[in-house]
C-alpha cells in the first residue's frame, strides 16, 4: 500500500486528501502559471472545457480537488504534457 502525505501519518496510515496541503497549493499554483504562460483567461479555458468560469476559480483557488483526467486535459489546453507538469510539481516539492 502507498502511502503519501504532507506529514508524518495518524490513524492507519491513510492517504491524505486535503486540498489545503503544501503539495496542493504547488498544483494550483504551478496551474495558475501555466493558463498564464498560455496567455489564456479562466473564461477561455472554461469554453474549451466546456464548464463555467466559476469552475475554473474554484480549482484554482482550491475550492474544488482536480482528479488525474482533468489535468490530463487541461495540461493539453495549456499546450504542456501531463509529464512536464508533473516534473515540474517534482522539482517544486523538492525545494523547502
């Protein structure tokens, strides 16, 4: 079983889900910086999406969790590979 977690476990070892981790606030940051290299709005990425604005603020503020398929699909909206995102969430993570 894996286990990963911002810090050191409590109860039986479960994974932590929160959307106020360190390791979240880098996604949702790492995210904001590249719809802005992308030079898109939230508005234009919601179009593309196929979702409202307010879908957007909400996953970038933190207010709704991301799943794997959806960053999958905005990484190719922001026109990066899920792989560099995730490099680069590895690279941020390991700075303290």
């Amino acid at each position: 079983m894996w286990t990963v977690l911002s810090r050191p476990a409590t109860g039986k070892g479960r994974m932590e889900k929160s959307i106020y981790t360190r390791e979240y606030t880098i996604v949702r940051r790492l995210l904001r910086e590249a719809r802005a290299r992308a030079s898109l709005t939230q508005t234009q990425v919601a179009a593309k999406l196929k979702q409202s604005q307010s879908f957007i603020t909400k996953l970038e503020r933190g207010d709704r969790r991301i799943d794997i398929v959806q960053l999958h699909t905005i990484c190719r909206i922001y026109g990066i590979t899920l792989g560099d995102f995730v490099e680069l969430l590895e690279r941020e993570l390991a700075r303290k």
